[in-house]
C-alpha cells in the first residue's frame, strides 16, 4: 500500500529529496506521490516536518 500525503503539507521538499525511487513530485498546492511507483518504505513519513504523510 502506497503512502499518500495530505493537506496538512507545507511543499518544503524534504520527502522528495528521501524518497528513493523518486517517486514524490510537486503537485498543484502541494508534494504527491505517484502510488505506482512508491516501494512502501516509509522514509519519506520518517522526514516530514508536519506529519504529512501516512499509509493509504
């Protein structure tokens, strides 16, 4: 299961630069993760400032 990231994200990047298999991207108002590519690691819930990120 792909981890998904809410509204409660400021787009600081620093999940984008952990993932990796590059599977986080600028989205319209805020970072995405692209599910189809996520490996379920949780590295980038590990980093994120605002606990922005969780399990789908």
């Amino acid at each position: 299961m792909a981890y998904v990231i809410s509204d409660e994200c400021v787009s600081c990047g620093t999940c984008e630069s952990e993932c990796p298999v590059e599977a986080i991207s600028q989205g319209d108002e805020h970072y995405e993760i692209n599910a189809d590519v996520c490996v379920d690691c949780g590295t980038c819930a590990g980093v994120c400032p605002t606990e922005a990120i969780h399990e789908a």
